[in-house]
C-alpha cells in the first residue's frame, strides 16, 4: 500500500510538472483566459487574462496515476466516476464561459441537474454495492445516528455543497488547492483505518472493504494538487477554472460518504463551509434588505469571504496563507475524533 502511495503521488506530480509547460502556452494561444469581476479588489484586474482550466492537467493526472497504481475496488471506481462527472460539468462551464463568453456559464439549473445525477449514482453505489446503511456518526457526541431517508438528502447536500464552495473558495492564486490536499490526505487516512478490518474494529469505525484504496487516490490528489500550486502559486501562472474546482470538490464529498465521515469533513473542510456561507448570507441579505428597504445592503465588503478580508486591506497572499492554517488547524481537529469513540 505505501509503495502504491507513493508511486502514484510520484506519478500525479511528475504528470502536472511535466504538462504545465506545454499545456498552459496552449491555453494563452487558444485565449483561454479568466475574467475579472469589475468590482473587485483593483489588484486582481492584474490577472486578466491568465490562462483558467488548468484544473484539467490536475484530474488527468489523478485519474492516470490511480488507474496505474490502484486497484479498481467499487470504491475507488465510485470515487474517479464521481471525479470524472464533476470534470465533465466543470469542463461545459468553462468552455462556455471562456469560448462561447457566456460569463455566467452553464445555466444554474443545468449544473444542478447534472450534480445531482452524480449524487444519484453515489446513493446506488453506495448503498447497494459498498454496503453503506443510512446512519451517521456525530463525532463529539459519539453517538451513531440512523436518520433513514435523509441519508439520501444529507449524500446530495454534501456531494453538491462540497464541489461548489471549493469552486467559490477558488478565488485568489493557491487559495483552494492547499485546502483541497489537506482534507484530501486527512480523508485519505480515514479510508485507511475503514479498509483495514483490524484497525477499523480497534478504533470502533465501521469496515468498509476496499475503501483502503481510497488512500492511494488521495495520495495521487495530493501529488497533483502540489504540482499544480507549483504553477498557482501567486502570481499565479494558470487558475484551475470550474472543471478543477467542482471536480476535486466533488472527489472530497464522495470520499466523505464512502468512509462515513461527512461530519468530519465540514469540520476539516471549514474554510469551504464558511466561504459557500459568506456568498449565501450575502445574497439573502441583500435581498431581503432591497424588497425591505428598497435599497440593497451588504453584510460583507464582497462575497466570497477572502474577497471581504481583501477589500479591509489584507493582501492576497496574507489571506491565502493564513486560510491555509486554519485548514490545518482544522484537519488536526478532524483526526483527533479517530480517538474520540
């Protein structure tokens, strides 16, 4: 198992490094480039025209690299299948975007659509195939919980919540990737311990066979994901665009459900949850105040979160890092709870 870690990490990274070159002078010469929203940070009209869908390099990578070096278990096919739906949708957004300049992309209820088909998929699978029952394990609680039905809404709500506020989090050069490897491994080590009969007997986790693999595809998202910051890193060189976002987010979520551990990950995928609830709080807010008051207010400077920490003068590169420890604060919260049973 160390060694398929470790070769498929290898194999990701040495895939991403190795494209980068080629791949992003391609995307500048088919004018493949971000947009800059016009009231944001002045900083950012910098970054038109950076070449976006870079995620592309990222999945490939991860999808070659598990191929190679994993054995093709239910769970790790459910986790590259999801991965690869995600892609796909992220792919119509993009193009559609940056090709067709439509800038909103695909139509709201046409990704809605599409995402929760995946999630459709994920409850079959998980359910009929993987063994998955309907409860859920509240960590500081301790207590298992059979919620019946809303398994299936809490499956669709974590599936489709997770790959759209890692698309909202993408927002400032590194910002979502480190966030994305760190829960990723975090996930990678509860597969690990669900795989294993001994230790999952040991720490009281249910036995998931063939979710161990999972490590190994969290370990070649791992190795991708730092190649790709490589080039992400500010100033960045290339943005990983909606087909990289909604696919490493949908990857969280799913390896979330499999391992039983969609709690752990709103804890561990904290900076996620509050930037997906920045943009919601802002637009209820301004809503309500607008048909309130007949004027639109802000919570916030601007939404997402990292938007409003720019605009109160933080400097990018401040509010990237400083999210990137509190995510690894909060991962070492989540793995703390293997103990707490």
């Amino acid at each position: 198992m160390s060694m398929s870690m470790l070769i498929a990490a290898a194999a990701a990274a040495g895939l991403v490094l190795l494209s980068g070159p080629f791949f992003i002078p391609e995307l500048h010469k088919l004018k493949f480039g971000q947009s800059i929203r016009e009231e944001g940070p002045k900083s950012h009209q910098a970054k038109s025209g950076t070449p976006t869908m870079g995620g592309i390099m990222i999945i490939l990578a991860i999808v070659v690299a598990t191929v190679a070096a994993a054995p093709l278990t239910p769970a790790v096919l459910l986790a590259l299948f999801i991965t690869l739906g995600h892609f796909v949708l992220g792919f119509l957004d993009d193009y559609i975007k940056v090709v067709k300049k439509r800038n909103l992309g695909l139509k709201a209820k046409q990704k809605m659509l599409g995402q929760i088909l995946i999630a459709i998929v994920t409850m079959i699978v998980g359910t009929r195939v993987l063994g998955i029952d309907t409860t859920i394990w509240i960590p500081i609680a301790d207590v298992n919980v059979d919620i019946g039905v809303g398994y299936y809404f809490l499956v669709l709500f974590v599936l489709v919540g997770t790959s759209n506020a890692v698309n909202l989090t993408d927002g400032l050069d590194g910002l979502a990737i480190m966030p994305v490897i760190l829960v990723g491994a975090s996930l990678g080590v509860f597969a690990y311990v669900t795989g294993n009969a001994v230790y999952a007997k040991y720490l009281l986790f249910p036995h998931i066979p063939g979710s161990g693999e999972l490590m190994i595809f969290c370990s070649a998202m791992a190795g991708a994901g730092l190649a790709f910051l490589w080039f992400n890193a500010h100033p960045a060189q290339v943005f990983m665009g909606d087909v990289g976002a909604l696919a490493l987010g949908g990857a969280l979520g799913t390896i979330a459900v499999i391992v039983r551990q969609e709690i752990v990950l709103a804890i561990m995928g904290g900076i996620f949850v509050v930037e997906a609830l920045s943009v919601m709080l802002q637009v209820t807010w301004f809503k309500y105040t607008k048909r309130r008051y007949g004027e639109g207010r802000r919570l916030l400077k601007m939404a997402p979160l990292h938007h409003h920490f720019e605009k109160s003068g933080w400097k990018e590169t401040q509010v990237v890092v400083r999210f990137w420890i509190i995510t690894m604060l909060l991962c070492l919260v989540g793995l703390t709870t293997l103990k707490l049973r």
